[in-house]
C-alpha cells in the first residue's frame, strides 16, 4: 500500500499506535486534536477490534494503517503487515514490529528503500535519527505501559525542506524533537 501526500506547507501527519482497545479510540486531549486535524494519520498496530479501526478512519481526513499483532481477524484481513507512503518528500515504511530491534528496524528501511521507518508493538515513544534512517515509535495514547502516553507529530512548517517531527503527550507538552530530511540515494 502506498499513498503519496503533496508537500503543502503546515500540513501535518499524525502516527499513533498500540491503542488495544475493544469499545473505541480512545483519543483524548492534544492527541485528538493532532488526529482530527492532520492531513494524514498513520497507525502502527494493534486497534485490536475492527470497530476501533473504523472510528480512526472516520475522524481522519486521510488514514494510513498496518495490523498488529494484537488485531482481530477482520483487521488482518483489511489492513497490511506493512506499508510505505511519501509525506512531503519524505518515504516512510511502516510496520508493527521488528524482530531484532532497532537494527532490524534500519534492515526493514533499507529493504523497502525508505527514510523513515514507523514502528510500534513496544509501547516507548521514541525518535531515533542516529543512523541513515530514522527509526519512529509513537508509543501509545491508550495504553502506555509505563511510559508516557504519546503520539508523533510531523509537519515542513518551516522554510526549508525539512520536516519537524515531535514526540507529545496527550497533553500537549513537546518531549521530543528531531528534523527528517529526505535521502539523497
């Protein structure tokens, strides 16, 4: 599956994750907000029932999903393991989880040809721009285990061809902050 975005200014993607709910989305706050608002929402896994992944597709303009391990058999059916879309120049591939870890992760970038690989399934929120791709975790809103609950913003709001991407609370506040640019292979 592949959706291609146009690069227009202050336009934002949303990727949420691991909501591993059985009666709704269970957005709230900022993180509601971010997803009514974005031109695209990306989700990394785990709705857990079909009705859940039908709540996110309706509040989003434009929806992009993988299934989960936790998924029911309705969403397996519907969704893919994986996925890649170009927002703003930039092409993310997008996936639950990585057996491996983080080089797995950059393996599974490297194989789909993409900058930016989206994962989930752990539950930790987290922005890893380290090595030639980025590797994203938007943690969970719902369900975070420990960790705080989280989603991922990204939006080219400023002049140059970067984006800005942010790891945010459901709250609002900002904990983490990196820039992703496009490779230039």
């Amino acid at each position: 599956m592949i959706l291609i975005l146009g690069s227009t200014l202050c336009i934002m993607l949303t990727i949420v994750s691991d909501t591993h709910s059985r009666d709704g989305h269970r957005l709230t706050s900022r993180t509601r907000v971010a997803v009514e608002s974005a031109a695209l929402v990306a989700h990394a896994g785990d709705f857990v029932r079909n009705s859940v992944l039908r709540e996110f597709e309706a509040l989003a303009e434009k929806f992009i999903g993988v299934s989960g391990n936790n998924d029911d058999t309705e969403i397996c059916a519907q969704l893919p393991s994986k996925a890649q879309f170009e927002y703003a120049g930039v092409k993310f591939g997008m996936t639950h989880t990585c057996r491996g870890g983080p080089t797995a992760e950059a393996l599974f970038g490297r194989q789909q040809g993409v900058d930016v690989v989206i994962t989930g399934h752990s539950h930790v929120p987290s922005i890893d721009s380290a090595g030639e791709i980025t590797l994203i975790n938007p943690g969970s809103h719902a369900q975070p285990r420990g960790n705080r609950q989280a989603h991922v913003e990204i939006d080219n709001s400023s002049e140059s061809d970067s984006l800005q991407c942010r790891l945010v609370t459901v709250d609002g506040d900002i904990f983490e902050r990196s820039v992703l640019t496009a490779n230039k292979d």
